[in-house]
C-alpha cells in the first residue's frame, strides 16, 4: 500500500519492574515510535496508541488510570493494549472499560504475556515472549 499515508503511532507504559518497560520498547523496535512512560502526556493526535499495563493487587496502576482520564477521545483513533501479570489474566479488560467510558476505540485484540512475580514465572517476560509481542505487533502494522 505504497500510496497510505502512513499511520501515526504513539507507545505508552507504566512498569514497576521494568517488565512492560521491556515490552515497550520491543513495541518501540517494531513501530518505530518511542517507548515512553504513562507520566508523559500524549503530545499529538494518533491513529494507534499501543497501551502497556500490568497487574497489581487490585488492578492496573493510578498511573495508568490518570493517563487514561487525561486522553482526547478526538486525539486517539484507537488502542491497542499489551500486559503482563504474574496471576492473573491480563489487564485488558480494566483497561478497555475505562477507555471506552471516555469514548475511545479499543482492538479486540491484545497482548498478554506472565511477568515474574517473586517465585513465579522467573524470567518472564522471556525471549519467546518478546518474540510473539513482536509477531503480534508486527501482524498488526500490516494491516
Ligand atoms: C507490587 C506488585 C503486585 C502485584 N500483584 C499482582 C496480582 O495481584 N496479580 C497478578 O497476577 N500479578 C501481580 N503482580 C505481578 C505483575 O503483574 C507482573 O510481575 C508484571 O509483569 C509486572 O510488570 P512491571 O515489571 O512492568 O511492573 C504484582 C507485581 C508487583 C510488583
């Protein structure tokens, strides 16, 4: 599709550990955006904005919930989520009740992988799941 103009993507995360650090920036290799923390607000309008939470005791962070609460349903054309978790499943379904009470679009689908969480899932996210987020977002920027 050589005459598309091309899509504006924007990443955005919040990590504790640094697990969906490391997911983002694998986001960030594929995509060609930066990898930046939910702390930054979005600067310009965007067709995708590739959101990363993870799981923690009763849910995704305040962090990640004030970022939401700050979006201009008008600036951000859709969403696509990625998580990890240590227990449970991911956050996704949290994450897309909050965006879509402020009107804004979210992929059905999404990404989840487990995170080590003290004894459990050590050294996840690992290569392998690096390597499908990759596939998954490289799938992703086909379209
Ligand atoms: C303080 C804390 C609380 C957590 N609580 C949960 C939890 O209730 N359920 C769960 O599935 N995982 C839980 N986890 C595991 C994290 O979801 C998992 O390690 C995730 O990969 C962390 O991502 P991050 O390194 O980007 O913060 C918790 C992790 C931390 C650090």
């Amino acid at each position: 599709m050589t005459h598309e103009k091309k899509k504006k993507i924007a990443i955005r995360y919040y990590s504790k550990t640094g697990h969906m650090k490391r997911m983002a920036e694998v986001v960030a290799a594929v995509t060609g955006a930066e990898a930046r923390p939910v702390s930054e607000p979005m600067e310009e309008p965007v067709d995708t904005l590739f959101l990363g939470s993870a799981v923690y005791l009763a849910g995704v962070d305040a962090q990640v919930k004030d970022f939401i609460a700050s979006l201009d349903a008008e600036r951000v054309k859709k969403v696509v989520c990625f998580s990890s978790a240590g227990i449970l499943t991911s956050s996704y379904a949290q994450v897309k009740a909050l965006l879509e009470q402020r009107g804004i679009a979210v992929d059905a689908r999404e990404f989840h992988c487990r995170g080590q969480f003290a004894l459990l899932h050590r050294g996840h996210p690992d290569r392998q799941d690096l390597d499908a987020l990759r596939h998954f977002v490289a799938q992703l920027e086909e379209e």
